[in-house]
C-alpha cells in the first residue's frame, strides 16, 4: 500500500474517521482519474475496503461504491460476516448499492462473490430473511405463492430439481427479468438461478443447512426445511 492516498486513508480508518478516509480516496479520482482509483483499490486492504463500504449506501452515495471492481468488492466482502451482524442489514445495503449501481453488470459481481471462498455463505446472509421465497422459487420458479407455478416442476423430487439447474434446457425462466426488476434480494436470486446456477445451490443448501442446525437446537421454533450439506468455513482474518 504504496500511495499516499491509500496510507492516508489507512491511517484514517485506524483513528475511525471514515467519511475522511472516503474522501481521501476520492481525491485521487478527483485528480487523477476513476480509473487511477479503480487500480489503487487493488492494493488497499480488503478490511479497510470493507469499513469504508459499510459506512455508505444507496442512500449515502460513496465514490468508492461507485468504482470499486467485483474482484475488489467479493475480497472486502467475504469479510462482513466477521462483524457478527445479526440482521445483516449493512450488508443487505452495501450490496445492494454496489451491484445494482448504475450501469453495472449484476451478474458480474455475484460471479466474483459466488466464486470467492466464503462468498456462497455471505449470499446466504443476505437471502437469510427470505428462505421461504427462495425455497419457493426453487420449486415453482415463482416468488408469488399463490400464483401458477410452472407445471414441468411439479412431478420432480428434489434432487431432480437440483440437478436440473445445471441444465438450461430445463432450468428456464417462468419470470422474465423485468418482472423481478427490483434491485434487491428477488432480482438477486433471479439472477442467481438462472446466470449462475451452480452458486444458487450452493446458497440454497446452506440456507437448508442452516435451518436444520436452527431445528436442532429449537425444534419447537425452528420451521422444518430440507437439509443436505454444512455450510463452508471461512478462512479469512477477521475485519474488526
């Protein structure tokens, strides 16, 4: 980490002052370019990244949100789940605005995350408040539960259904995107099954993992769900 702007930056993260340590950073896309940022980001701590990204939003519009790469925002991240965060709210946020910002590819940046180790379970993080509607969608290729699913899932097990999302002559959307177009965790999971299908399900199965460990613990709270796989575990150094 070479260049004043980002040493300067570091240094202001470490004394909590992260709205200076953002504008830090934006001054050298100020006078050098986006892209003279784009390229420094490659050197800047993946846990310096990730504290300037949770401090700003869709609602709160950051340089760094707008210019960070998919391999740079997957490596910072991945992180997030070493904050603890129970309602995963800073990352519903930081993910929405970054993925869905304006002129982006989507699909993109959950390849990068999808791909990166750790990254399956911090989409599953994001998607924990929705394992009903995913698991539905799963199933019926619907988000709407008293709509018409798609008759040809009707008569497949389970396996079946996970096996066929790696066949796009079978896994086809009943939704177009633009009725999922809502920038948030339905176009997401759109997204997910039918551009990337391999990191559907493995979202999917940690979520169903998840919940069977939740039903063993409290089975009398815990909604029942099928269940296949542990989540995996995180290797990388904690954020704090």
């Amino acid at each position: 980490m070479g260049h004043p702007v980002l040493v300067k930056a570091g240094r202001l993260i470490q004394l909590g002052n992260i709205v200076g340590a953002e504008a830090a950073l934006a001054s050298l896309a100020e006078s050098d370019g986006d892209d003279a940022l784009v390229v420094a980001l490659d050197d800047f701590p993946a846990k310096d990244l990730l504290a300037v990204l949770r401090d700003f939003d869709s609602s709160r519009e950051s340089v760094v949100n707008l210019l960070v790469s998919p391999e740079q925002f997957a490596r910072a991240i991945v992180l997030e789940r070493r904050y603890g965060e129970q309602s995963h709210e800073r990352l519903h946020g930081m993910i929405n605005s970054v993925v869905f910002r304006a002129g982006s590819d989507p699909g993109e940046f959950l390849e990068a995350i999808g791909e990166f180790e750790g990254g399956c379970e911090v989409l599953a993080d994001y998607l924990c408040e929705r394992v009903e509607n995913v698991e539905h969608f799963f199933k019926t290729a619907t988000f709407d539960f008293f709509a018409d699913a798609e008759e040809s899932a009707d008569d497949m097990t389970d396996e079946e259904r996970l096996d066929a999302l790696a066949d796009p002559g079978v896994n086809r959307p009943f939704l177009t995107h633009n009725e999922v177009n809502d920038h948030d965790w339905m176009e997401l999971t759109w997204i997910l099954r039918y551009q990337y299908p391999e990191i559907f399900r493995d979202v999917l199965l940690i979520l169903r993992a998840r919940s069977r460990a939740e039903e063993l613990v409290s089975p009398d709270l815990a909604r029942p769900r099928p269940a296949d796989r542990s989540p995996v575990e995180l290797g990388e150094e904690s954020a704090l």
